[in-house]
C-alpha cells in the first residue's frame, strides 16, 4: 500500500477586499504621526527652524548621509543632524520609542519627503 499527499497550496492573489500598498497611505499615517502622536511640530517645522532643526534640514542631511531615522529614533544612533540639541530630543524617546517599526518606518518616510 502507498500512501502519497499532494500539497494544494496555492499562491495567495490579491483581491479587492485586500489593501494594497500605497505611497500615499503610507506619508498620510506618517504625516499623522508627526503631528499627531509623535508631538513632533511642537520643536520642528517643515522649512524653518524652531527648537529643533527643520523637517527639510533633517531630511537632506539623512539622505546625505544615508542615516536612519528610524535607529536614531529608537535611540540607536547617534544624532547627525544637530547633535547639541540631542539633550533636548532625548525627552521626547519615551513617545517614540513606544511606536511599532511600521509606526516609526512610516513617520520616516515622510520626514524623507521633504528632501529636495
């Protein structure tokens, strides 16, 4: 006697009830983030200083420099962009350190967007 199993796995297709991945959705849940939750236009604003460098200022020395909001964020990285205002970011860890990966992937694609 043999005894054989066929597998009847089969790729999963997209569907209309499954979202899709879009670029928009991802820098409006960033956006929301950053001026929501993350409290972040409290010290940065999109084109001009405040407490903190501006949203476009960091954007260009990331890209630059090919850093990671998201490690600096969690508090992995060193700070790049304005490192004597570090003491005063520091405070602000406990927020982002409590968003998901997603979360925090996210709110970095839209501070990348200001990047000319």
């Amino acid at each position: 006697m043999v005894i054989t199993f066929d597998s009847c796995k089969k790729e999963a297709e997209p569907t209309e009830n499954q979202p899709q991945h879009d670029e928009t959705a991802v820098a409006v849940s960033g956006q929301e983030l950053f001026e929501g939750k993350g409290t972040c236009t409290a010290c940065h604003l999109p084109d001009q200083k405040v407490i903190g460098p501006s949203i476009a200022e960091i954007a260009k020395t990331y890209k630059e420099k090919n850093g990671s909001i998201v490690a600096f964020l969690k508090e992995e990285a060193e700070p790049i962009v304005d490192p004597s205002q570090y003491e005063t970011m520091k405070t602000n860890f406990a927020i982002t350190k409590k968003m998901s990966d997603e979360e925090l992937k996210a709110l970095e694609e839209y501070i990348l967007s200001f990047s000319k």
